[in-house]
C-alpha cells in the first residue's frame, strides 16, 4: 500500500484553520487527523482525546522524556505536542495525516521529515485576525494581545510555505483548501520536488 503523506496545516490563530481542516476531513476519506497533546486547559465543549489530548505539565514532560513526540512546542504559556506514534501507524496504513500545529513545530517537522507537505493558512489582513480572535471571545485581553503579537511573526514566515490557502471568503477558502488536500494526497509535482 501506498504511504500516505504527512500534511503540515500552519498559520496564525484566528486564520480559520480549525475549520478549515474539519471540512476537509469530512470531504476527503484519505485524510486524517493527528489528535495533539496539550497542558492547556479544556475550553468549552472540548473533548479529551478528540481535540486534545489534555495533559498536566508534569505528565507532558515525562512524555517529552520518553520520546513520545514527533515535534514539542510552548505556546502561548502551554505545551502542545504531536504524539508520533499515531501519526506513523496512519500514514502506514496510507492515510495521509494532517498536523494543526504552530511555527516553531511546523519548523521542526519539516527539519525532520523532509517530506512532510507545509500548507499556511492566513486570514486576509492581521486586522481580520484579530476581529476572529475577539470574535472568539475564549481568551482574555492579555492572551488575546500575546496571541496576535505570535501571528505578526508567524505571517512573517509564509514563504517557507509549500502551499498558501487564504481564509477570505468562507465558501472560496473551502473549496482552495479541499483542492490543496486532494492535490498534496494525489502527490502534485510540486510536493514531489522536496521528497
Ligand atoms: P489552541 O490553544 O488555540 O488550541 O492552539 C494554539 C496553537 O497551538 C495553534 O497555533 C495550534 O495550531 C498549535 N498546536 C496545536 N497542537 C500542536 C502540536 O501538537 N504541536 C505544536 N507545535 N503546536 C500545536
């Protein structure tokens, strides 16, 4: 069977990509998701081992000791991680694996897995950014502002990019973002390039 391919989807948060991702989930059967490991804690309506696998930071760092993830980051105050056994049983089955993670782990991914497909996904205008992330209302001001002084930095880095998906128009940035799967999954000629 053939090896499904390791998705990297990346971009300042408030960008949309949640979304995003849960609609080409629900599109493309060849795709899956990697279920993060986190120590922040649960917002409403989260579920344990859905969304995140919620740890305290004691347990976190014992999994980071036992080397358990593919890539480990702080954000935000918080630990997030990707637990990377799941992540090479999927693509071995030939699912291809999607990461929602933040920059300094996409960066570590794409050292670490050459192959690893880098998809940014951006919201139109910082100014939109931040309307999203108030809009959310889960955070508070000061998170809010440490949040957007991270997406100014992580804009910054788009170009080390494979692919752009631009979340403007809603039904516009769906089908931009299904295309994008559908094309990394089918091995577009210019993924192919890097692996
Ligand atoms: P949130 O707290 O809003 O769910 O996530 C905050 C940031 O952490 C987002 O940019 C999200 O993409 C990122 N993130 C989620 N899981 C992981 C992970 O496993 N590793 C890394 N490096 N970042 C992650």
């Amino acid at each position: 069977m053939r090896r499904g391919r390791l998705i990297v989807v990346s971009g300042p948060s408030g960008a949309g990509k949640s979304t995003l991702i849960r609609e080409a989930l629900e599109a493309v059967p060849e795709l899956a998701y990697s279920v993060s490991a986190t120590t922040r804690r649960p917002r409403e309506g989260e579920v344990d081992g859905r969304d995140y696998v919620f740890l305290s930071r004691e347990e976190f760092e014992k999994w980071i000791q036992e080397g358990r993830f593919l890539e480990w980051a702080e954000y935000s105050g918080n630990l997030y991680g990707t637990p990377e056994q799941r992540v090479d049983e999927l693509l071995r089955s030939g699912q291809s694996v999607i990461l929602e993670i933040e920059l300094q782990g996409a960066r570590l991914v794409r050292k670490n897995r050459p192959d690893a497909v880098m998809v940014f996904v951006r919201a139109p205008s910082l100014e939109e950014t931040r309307k999203r992330l108030r809009g959310r209302a889960t955070e508070d001001e000061e998170t809010l502002e440490a949040r957007m002084s991270t997406a100014v930095q992580e804009v910054a880095a788009r170009d080390e990019f494979d692919r752009e998906v631009v979340n403007g128009d809603r039904e516009q940035a769906r089908e931009d973002m299904m295309r994008t799967m559908r094309d990394i999954i089918e091995g577009g000629a210019e993924d192919d390039k890097r692996a």
